[in-house]
C-alpha cells in the first residue's frame, strides 16, 4: 500500500501516476480525497488529527506527506509542527516507511548552488518553520526508531501547477494575449523543478531501499536561466514577441495591504532578488534521472499537457 498524504495536489496526481505501473494499491487522504488513477483508495482525514492520521496510515508500506498549507506563516508555526508529529507517530505505530516532501525555505539565501549539505539558515517565519518540522524528521531518523527520507525541490511548474508562479505570471498571461509579469530581479537565475519530474522522482525514491536515511534534491534543470530568460523562451515558444514586466519590491508591498498572499510573499523577495540555483546532482548519478530541459517542460505548459502525454 502506497499512501499519499495530501491527496489531490499537483505533486499528489504526478507521484499517483508514477506509482500506478507498479501497483494497484494506492490510497488517497485529504479532507476530500479524489482517485487519480481507477483503482484508487480514497481516505477522508485531517492530518492535524493525530488519531484520524495514524488510521490513514495503517497497513501502509509506505507514506508519502506532500500535503500543502495555507500560505501563512502563523498557520504554518501553528499548524506544520502538528502534522509532522502526527505523521512521523503514526508511521512509526504502524511500521510505515516515510517520504517527506520539502521545500528550500530551510536554507534560507545560498550564495552559490543549493546542494543536500547546504546547512538550515532561514531568514524567513516561514524558513524557521520548514527548518523546524526537517529538523523533526532528521531527529528520529537518526534515532533508528523512523526509516524516513526527505526530498527537496525548487520552486514548481508543470501542466496542472495552477498556482504556480511561472503558471500565473507568464504562462497564462501569454494564453491571454498580455504581456508577461515577474518579480524581484529579471536578471538574478531562478531554476525550476518540473511537477512531472517530481512525481516520478518521487515514485523511484520511495521503492528504493538504499535511499532511506537520506535527503534527495529532485531533478531540476541545471540551466542558469533569469527570469528574463524564462520569459524570452515562453514568448518564442507562444509564437509572441518578447516582453516583460518586473513589479519592484515597492509596488509589492503597496498592494499587499489589499491582497494577502502579496503580503505573505514579502519574506520570500529573496529568492527573487538574488540568484537561485538548486542542484540535483546526487539523484541524477544514483537513479541516472535526467531532468526535462526548459523547453520541453514550458512547451508542454503552453500546451496544457505533460512532456510525456500524446499530444
């Protein structure tokens, strides 16, 4: 039994569909899970329920927690350590394996690439937070007590990534016929984990015995892309001519009195501001899993589709 915990998001779907060759034992939990493939489980919980947590769990061989909270640091301080606790107990209950799905807020701003060894240095509320729930994991991960792993990734995109940034801000503002917008520094690189490549990572790692007692960064392009950059193969890909618009810190901070996830988004500036260069190299040498290069995976946005779907 595979169990996602956070069924129905974008790393949910493409990790469901990566796992389905492999087996027809797949079990959906959220608040209101949906079947991504046929044979599908579905399991209502709400993880900061300890008891509803561990009975998702149950009979799991392994539990994959790639759930997402409101993007909020109080309901983030309050909320995640909650979840962590309930998660890492009911698969230890349960003799479950773990894989946790993170982000790179832990690190805080990194002059140079991001690696597995980069050390927790978050400048953010919700930096601390991520740091906070790893160092949880880590902690019973060396005890023995948790065969666990954590996964990495770079911000999303992907077909299906709906509220991500380059899905907002330049893919669907092209399909629109507008000009497309960025933030921060156009100039400063800004690399990009493609939601399919995920999915499969994911999938490989979580079978893989040799992978636990371990942090993974999960394949993401190594092209040192701006966001300029970014924006210049859309339009080329959209058929349209080249143009941009950059918000300044400013501007941000001006709407954000009115929009709240502007204002949420304030601590983060950094990662657009400076560069931003996240590095996979350890799961492409072990599991030889290459990367969707930028123009393949933004072709595929623009399409509305996977890289690996027919057309």
């Amino acid at each position: 039994m595979q169990t996602i915990l956070g069924a129905n998001g974008v790393i949910a779907r493409e990790l469901s569909r990566s796992l389905s060759p492999s087996t027809d034992r797949i079990r959906q939990v959220s608040r209101n899970p949906r079947r991504v493939n046929a044979g599908d489980e579905t399991f209502a919980a709400d993880l900061l329920d300890p008891a509803a947590t561990a009975r998702a769990i149950a009979g799991s061989d392994v539990a994959y927690l790639v759930a997402g909270l409101k993007y909020d640091a109080a309901v983030w301080q309050e909320q995640w350590p909650r979840v962590m606790r309930n998660v890492i107990d009911g698969c230890k209950r349960h003799g479950s394996r773990l894989v946790f799905l993170d982000n790179v807020y832990a690190y805080g701003r990194v002059d140079g690439p991001m690696t597995e060894r980069t050390p927790f240095d978050p400048c953010s509320r919700k930096g601390e937070v991520r740091a906070r729930i790893a160092t949880m994991l880590l902690d019973e991960m060396r005890s023995g007590d948790l065969r666990a792993m954590i996964v990495r990734s770079a911000d999303f995109y992907g077909p299906g990534a709906l509220q991500s940034f380059p899905h907002v801000t330049v893919f669907e503002r092209l399909k629109a016929g507008k000009v497309p917008q960025w933030i921060g520094n156009a100039k400063a690189v800004h690399t990009f984990t493609y939601t399919p490549d995920a999915g499969r990572a994911i999938a490989v790692l979580g079978q893989s015995a040799e992978a636990y007692g371990q942090t993974w960064h999960l394949p993401t392009t190594k092209e040192p892309l701006a966001g300029e950059d970014i924006v210049r193969l859309a339009c080329e890909l959209a058929g349209r001519s080249f143009g941009i618009r950059v918000a300044p810190r400013w501007m941000l901070r001006l709407m954000g009195l009115f929009v709240p996830v502007l204002r949420e988004n304030g601590e983060m500036m950094y990662q657009f501001e400076h560069d931003y260069r996240f590095d996979s190299g350890k799961i492409e040498a072990a599991y030889g899993l290459s990367p969707t290069p930028y123009r393949t995976g933004i072709s595929a946005c623009l399409a509305g589709r996977s890289a690996n779907d027919k057309a």
